[in-house]
C-alpha cells in the first residue's frame, strides 16, 4: 500500500487541504463550486474541476481506507401501522 508522500507526491496543494476538501464533498451533499466558495473565503483559489478530479482519485482510496471503521448497517426495517389497499 502506498503511504501518505507516494499519494501526495506532485501535488500542488498539501495534503491536507486535499483530503478536506475531498472529505467535504463525500460526506456533505456540497457541490464542487461550493466547496471552491468555501476554500476561497479561506484564501485558497481551487478550481472546481481540480477538485472534481480530486474526488475521482482520491475518494476510492478514502473509501477503501475508512471502511473497516465504520459500523455494521442493520438491513431489516420495520413498519408499523401500514396497509396497502388493492383493487380487483
């Protein structure tokens, strides 16, 4: 596995400001030109297809990294009080 400089490496922006603003767009429903208003009022000038990109290869690795630390999903559902009505 690739460690954190081999991921970065060549990259114009930290690493850190890559993953912020990567982790914004997954986890918050923020479009790209919103997240580049938001960089912007931080003094950061980003274009939305930078990080557009960003999302493309780094959210994959994010993905594969983060998921064994998240919680087990329940697929049952319950239901209560619901009836369907049908005709004929």
């Amino acid at each position: 596995m690739e460690n954190k400089l081999d991921l970065f490496k060549w990259k114009q922006y930290e690493s850190a400001i890559i993953l912020l603003t990567v982790r914004w767009y997954l986890k918050y429903s923020l479009s790209n030109r919103e997240i580049v208003e938001m960089m912007s009022e931080r003094g950061l000038e980003i274009s939305h297809t930078t990080i557009m990109r960003w999302v493309h290869e780094f959210g994959p690795e994010i993905d594969k990294r983060i998921r064994p630390y998240l919680k087990p999903t329940n697929y049952s559902y319950r239901t209560d009080e619901t009836y369907i009505k049908v005709k004929g």
